[in-house]
C-alpha cells in the first residue's frame, strides 16, 4: 500500500475528517487530500505527527500495509484481554466460593447434631481456595504486567460497530450479575422469615450464608468479567493508564499502593485476631477482607474525585 492508502485508512479507522485532520497538522484540507491521492507527500516534520498521531511507525506508514499490521496486533492484544479477563475474574470467583465452602463445611454440624467440624477446618478449606485465588491473580497481573510493557500505546482497533455490539452484550451482563445479587438477598431474607429459628442456630445460619455467597459468587464475577472487557475497548483509556507521563497512570500507581498498604494492613489485623483473640480463625474474622475491600473502594474512589 502506498502512504496515500495507509494515510486513508488511518484517519478513517478513527473517524478523523481531512477537515479535522488539516486542522490538528495546521494544514490545508487540500494538502491531506493531495497526500492521500499520493499527488504529493508530505513534509519530514508532517510526517512524524502523523506518526506519532496514529501511533505507527514511518515504515508501515511509507511502504507498509498498515490494515494488516493493525489487524495482527487487534489479534494479539484481543487475545491477551480476553485471557486476563477470565483469569481476573478466576481469580475472584475462587475467593468467593472458597467463603461459601467455608460456610458450608461448618453449618454440615446441622445435619451430624453436633460440632464435629471445627471452625478452623472449614477455615483451612478457604485458605486452599484463597491459595490457588492468589497464584491465577499473581500470573494474570504478571503476564499482564509484561504485555503492558511490549506495548504501552496500542491501536484503536475496534470499529464503532463492534463497540456497539459489545456494549449490548455488556448491559446485559452488568443487568444479569446486579440481578443474582438481588435474588440471593431475597432468597435470604426469605429464608430467615420462614425459619426465624436460624438466628438460634449458628449451623443454619452458616448455611445460609454459604447459600447468599454462591449468588454473590456468580453475580460478582460476572460483573468483574463485564467490566474489564468493557475496559479492553477503550483503547484510549488503555494508552493513557500505561503511558507514564500521564495523569492516569499516576493515579493508578497512586491507588496501587495505597490498596495494597490496606490489604496488608487487613491481612496483620487477621492473624492477629487469630492468634490472640481466641487462638483460632474464625469464620468471623474472615470478614476483615471484606471491610479492607471496602477500604480500597473508598479510597480509590477518593483518589479519582482528588485528582
């Protein structure tokens, strides 16, 4: 393909006007059409805005086929968000059901008469999901780390079409994981009004609990999975997060450590509790982690309004 060619149909994968783009090169309209005929080329400086403008190289943009670059790293980095999304939400899901398994393995008591299970079994079994939770989180966010670095600015890929697809699909998900958490809070409440006797028995109410953490389970990661594959289609927000000169990524890596200066804080305050307080960890004192998630919202929600 020839500059002209490329030049077409970069401005028009962006859905940039020779108008707007004479505008942002401070040149005429006549000037980026004569290019794009390949009547004439541009000047040196020119050239390296347009470069930089739509982030490619002179040498795909000179003699290059700029539609088969663009559709080799759409593949590549289509891939790669759609493996950290699985992983991510992998990751969160295992966390959840390793709580309701908790829940679960301590409330059998109900049906043995007598507590047979200990708390600190059922506690065990959270750690082993928590183990393999933690491990598929540190892959996904290294292989994610080194993907960043190979390519911290990427191409605008994505027509308007296939945004337009996803973002059906995306509102369907967010109305589905917004919808299991309601019905698992009804389900809840409608269970301890039928049986008043739970808030009496520790075992049936761990039962129940184990029972609201599965919906809250499928309603989180499905939330979790919707919201970062909303986040793989906005190229620009991507671009602006991984460049370090930006504000954005400044405030990512602002939030990074204050979030996980709580979760360390959290994870202190745990053990701590498990040790001294009654020499076990009980089902309780689980829910440390979920007031430091709380925490990192508040906080990076803080961070977002401050910046």
């Amino acid at each position: 393909m020839s500059l002209g060619e490329n030049l077409q149909y970069l401005r028009k994968r962006d859905n940039i006007t020779q108008e707007q783009l004479a505008e942002q090169l401070n040149v005429s309209r006549q000037s980026v059409s004569k290019w794009e005929s390949d009547t004439t080329y541009p000047e040196m400086e020119k050239l390296l805005q347009l470069c930089q403008m739509f982030h490619c190289s002179m040498d795909d943009i000179v003699q290059g086929v700029i539609k088969d670059v663009n559709l080799e790293g759409k593949s590549e980095y289509d891939r790669h968000m759609n493996q950290f999304s699985k992983l991510i939400s992998l990751g969160v899901s295992l966390i959840l059901l390793g709580i309701s398994f908790m829940f679960l393995i301590y409330g059998c008591n109900f049906f043995i008469g007598r507590e047979m299970i200990k708390e600190d079994f059922s506690t065990i079994i959270f750690f082993i999901f928590l183990t393999i939770s933690v491990a598929i989180l540190i892959v996904a966010s290294m292989q994610h780390g080194d993907f960043t670095k190979k390519h911290p600015i990427v191409d605008n890929f994505y027509s308007q079409n296939e945004i337009d697809a996803f973002n059906k699909k995306f509102s369907i998900m967010i109305a589905v994981g917004v919808s299991v958490i309601l019905i698992g809070i009804i389900t809840v409440i409608g269970v301890e009004t039928i049986y008043p006797q739970l808030e009496d028995n520790e075992y049936m109410e761990s039962l129940a609990s184990a029972l609201f953490m599965l919906f809250i389970n499928f309603g989180v990661t499905t939330l979790v999975y919707a919201g970062i594959q909303k986040g793989k289609y906005n190229i620009d927000e991507y671009n602006k997060e991984h460049d370090v000169n930006s504000d954005t990524y400044k405030k990512n890596q602002l939030k990074s450590s204050i979030n996980a200066c709580i979760m360390l804080i959290s994870t202190v305050i745990f053990f701590i509790f498990g040790f001294t307080i009654d020499g076990g960890f009980g089902v309780p004192y689980v829910l440390i982690f979920a007031v430091g998630g709380i925490c990192c919202a508040i906080a990076s929600i803080i961070i977002n309004y401050k910046k």
